[in-house]
C-alpha cells in the first residue's frame, strides 16, 4: 500500500484523456491531502466521472499523471482497490442477495474476517438506521437504502481515499444530514475525499476546496471563500453558474412561465 502519512493521498497532473480526437479531459490538476474533502464538480458530461474512473484504474489509456495513496491506476489498479472506498451515484447491487449476504460478500472480495465484516457493518448500518434490513433482500429496497448499503459497502474494508460520486442519491433530508457528518468525521480521522455532487448547499458547506470542471479542465480551484472572492458572488452556486457559464437563469425561466401563460 502506498504512502499516505505524508503529501496527497490523490495527486493528478497534466490528465489528458482522449476519444479519438476529442479529449474529454485536458490537462486536469488537482491534489487530495489526507483529511481534505475535495469538491469536484461540474456540468454534466464535464468529466467528472471520467476522472473517477481513471482513478479507479477502469481506464488505463490516459495521458499524464494519477496517482492514488501513490499508486499508479495504469500499474496497481488491484492494490488500488483496497485503499479506495467508491460510492457510484448508479451502481450495481447484488438483487437477489440481503443486505447482510451482500456486504458479507463485499467484506471478504477485501479479504476481511468474517466477525471484522459483522462489526464495521454493523456499526456503519446502525449509524445510517438500516440496521433492521439485514435480512431484507436488494431488490426491494428503496433507492436510499440502496445508497446506504453502498456507501456501509464503501467502508468495511477502512479505506485511505473515498471517492463520493453523488452520495446523497435517493436520501431525505434526515439521512442526508447523517450522511454529511459521517464524511466530515471520516476526513477528520485522516481520510481523503473526493466529493462529486450536484447539490452546491452541501459541497460549499462540508467541503475543504472546491474544484470546478469544465469542458474537461479546471475552471476555478480554491477554497470556497477564495472562489467567492474571485467571483465576487456569494454562493458556491453563483460561482458556479459564472464560471460555467449558466447565465440569464431568471430570464429562462421566465420565458417558460410565459410560454405556458399562452
């Protein structure tokens, strides 16, 4: 496993990634220290997933630099895995397993013990007050109990890095607070973050610096007060729409309202 006491525990430079002619990510740089939550958000199709991906390893085909706890995803995409904690905003459950079969599953493809796997899982569950649905089969629970069970299978195995891809997907308001605490208190403990999220309240409030993606570069990069400043507006969303270009949204929408009016 790499090192991660000290420098990034995510450190990308010069990311290049092409399809065909078109490059989907130009030249991306950003670096994760331990202990930081970094939002990284963007309009949609901006690269955000991408990025993900690479540091997942899933695509080794990438020009410049990505390392994660200081392995390379082209090289040691297997070790990788075991120092990386990934919540996917879509991702693929077991239907036909409970909740309880399909972390224990999850547990032991990280090598864990069982009673190490019923401990974390547990824990993790009754935090999140799922607890009750150990026995209850996947594919019968709702969206956010699905979120839940991704993001107690994200962390069983105590990984180093998280990489959050709209965890707040399908929760109410309730555990959406619950969710946010526990990733506050996971970069507390020394965890990296990578926070992906639509929702501007929640990443201007939890995260540690803000980076801003767009048509697969880094348009703004900061804290949220140096970003605000630099803008001179005073919501994360505000920056946002300046820096992506989102302009004229009252107008917008008042041109629907009036056409519905006819």
């Amino acid at each position: 496993m790499g090192d991660v006491q000290s420098g990034a525990a995510i450190e990308v430079r010069g990311l290049t990634k092409r399809y065909g002619s078109r490059a989907v990510l130009d030249g991306v740089d950003f670096r994760v220290a331990p202990g930081e939550i970094l939002g990284y958000i963007g309009p949609n199709g901006a690269g955000k997933s991408t990025t993900v991906r690479v540091l997942l390893g899933l695509l080794p085909d990438f020009e410049g630099s990505a390392t994660v706890v200081g392995l390379d995803p082209r090289l040691d995409a297997l070790k990788l895995k075991r120092s990386v904690g990934y919540v996917a905003e879509n991702a693929l459950l077991y239907e036909s397993l409970t909740v309880a079969e399909h972390l224990l599953f999850v547990g032991r493809m990280q090598e864990l013990d069982e009673p190490t796997i019923e401990r974390r899982a547990s824990a993790c569950l009754e935090a999140l007050e799922l607890l009750d649905r150990l026995d209850t089969r996947i594919a019968s629970l709702s969206k956010g109990m699905r979120q839940k069970v991704l993001l107690t299978a994200a962390l069983l195995h105590a990984p180093p890095v998280l990489l959050l891809d709209e965890p707040m997907s399908g929760l109410d308001v309730h555990s959406q607070i619950l969710v946010k605490e526990i990733v506050r208190q996971l970069a507390l403990s020394g965890r990296a973050v990578l926070f992906s999220s639509h929702v501007m309240d929640v990443v201007e409030r939890l995260c540690t610096r803000v980076a801003i993606l767009k048509d697969g570069r880094i348009a703004a990069y900061g804290t949220f007060e140096e970003l605000a400043a630099s803008q001179a507006h005073g919501t994360l969303e505000s920056v946002f729409a300046s820096v992506t270009g989102v302009r004229d949204a009252q107008a917008r929408a008042a041109a629907v309202v009036e056409a519905l009016a006819r």
